[in-house]
C-alpha cells in the first residue's frame, strides 16, 4: 500500500483509498498528499487524522493548516479524510 501511495504521490495530490473495491464506488475517503518543499525535505513524514465530531471532520484547520505546519519544517504530510456519521455511516 504505501508504495501505491508514493506512486500516486507524483500523479495527483490525493488518493481515493476505497476506489477499487466493489460497493465502494461512492467513498469518499481519500488521503491527501502534501509534500514539504524540495528544498528543506527531510524525509520524514506523517498521517494526519484530523477531528471534528459525528457530523463532519475539521479538515480545513486541523488537516491542512497541520500539514502546512508539517511542511514548514521539512516533514512531508498526509491528511486523512476519513468516514463520519454526517456522511451516511451510523456509528
């Protein structure tokens, strides 16, 4: 799998995690792709599950601005966008 992942990595900003599976046409979990700069890579990376609550994820302040901290300092970074109940899925 995280050999997909880096594969995909060059091709598109995120990867949808559930695409080839059958039923899960729709799913939308994805892992966003963030990587830190060329110039101050460091190798190190990290997945970020952000929260929120049942109804929605905090994508934009807990899952982006986290990853652009990430990447400030060198650490490439991957944001989860992980199922919730606000979405369809009781839980």
């Amino acid at each position: 799998m995280f050999i997909f992942i880096m594969t995909a990595a060059a091709q598109s900003n995120w990867v949808r995690l559930w695409k080839d599976i059958p039923g899960m046409k729709h799913e939308r979990s994805r892992l966003y792709i963030r990587e830190a700069a060329d110039s101050i890579r460091n190798g190190a990376a990290v997945i970020i599950c952000p929260g929120g609550s049942y109804h929605h994820l905090g994508m934009p302040h807990e899952g982006f601005k986290t990853a652009e901290w990430f990447n400030s300092i060198g650490v490439t970074a991957f944001v989860l966008r992980y199922r919730v109940s606000g979405q369809g899925y009781p839980p």
